[in-house]
C-alpha cells in the first residue's frame, strides 16, 4: 500500500516537471546544435544497441516511463510518423526510464513500431548529459543526419510540432 501510495505520488511529481519543464528551456532556435555522444543500451531481450546503429537517420530520441500519461499519450503519435517518415532515414528510438518488466508488459500491450531500449537509472543519467536538466518526463531529442542534437523538448510533444522541425531535415 505505501508503495503504490509512493509510485503516485512520484509519478505526479514527474508529471508536474514534464508539464511545466518547457518553461526552463529557451526556445529551439537558441540552443545551438551540440553532437550526439555515443552510448549503449541494452532492448527487452537484453541485446546492446549503440546509438551508432542509426548513424546518418534523423532520429527522435524519446525518454519516456509506462507510468507517465503524456509519455503514453505520444506513442501512438510516434508509431504513426515512424511508419509515415521510416522510408525518409527517420528513426524513433524510445528510451524507458524504468525496469523491464512494466516496460515489457506495456510494449505487450502496445504496437509500437521503433525500438524500444531500457535506460533505467542509466536513462535518467543519460537524459540529464543530454540536456534535460529539469528531469523532465518525457524528454525529446531530434539528431540530424550528422548527428548533431537539433532539438531538445521537454514535455509532451506534439505530432504537429514533430512535424514541423523534422521536415526541413529530409531534403
């Protein structure tokens, strides 16, 4: 019981932060680019992936949790601009800010059409050597095709607002 008490409570924290967290960034026109450094992260059959794997795509790196409305709120958005943009190098690559069982048990549940990797506290570290300073949840990042961090989102993001930045990139 005080656990689920706890987990709520956290859970409503992290909300609050995603919501309010883009009040801390400036706009994305005045954060200049900065390079996508290298890391490992292992998927739900524990198999490692370096970020390497999608060098020369357009990615969007989504750092996300099952526990998280907003997070699961983008997935469906996600799901739909992978399939839409896949054969343009766009490639969505979620990172789970959690254990792999709910995560498991969520992506059971869900059709979701990128890879999913597990960050757990790894993640979080991660997210915060990418700029989410505020813990935000979830947390967006789009790398050009040269690997350069073009964008950082705290917060929910929107289809539309995907869109936009992500389409000057595939000419």
């Amino acid at each position: 019981m005080k656990q689920t008490a706890l987990i709520i409570i956290a859970a409503l924290i992290a909300l609050s932060f995603g919501m309010s967290a883009r009040h801390f960034f400036p706009p994305a026109e005045k954060i200049s680019p900065s390079p996508l450094p290298e890391f490992n992260l292992p998927d739900l059959s524990g198999h490692q992936h370096n970020i390497s794997e999608w060098r020369g795509k357009i990615l969007v790196i989504n750092f996300w949790a099952t526990w998280c409305p907003p997070c699961r709120k983008e997935i469906p958005n996600f799901v739909a601009l992978q399939q839409q943009y896949a054969d343009k190098s766009v490639q969505f690559i979620g990172i789970a800010l959690e254990d792999k069982e709910p995560v498991a048990e969520y992506i059971a549940a869900t059709k979701v059409n990128y890879p999913i990797l597990l960050g757990g506290d790894n993640g979080i570290a991660l997210a915060r050597q990418l700029g989410n300073n505020v813990d935000a949840v979830p947390y967006t990042l789009i790398v050009d095709r040269q690997g350069q961090i073009i964008h950082r989102h705290p917060g929910e993001f929107s289809k539309e607002q995907i869109t936009e930045i992500i389409t000057p990139l595939l000419n």
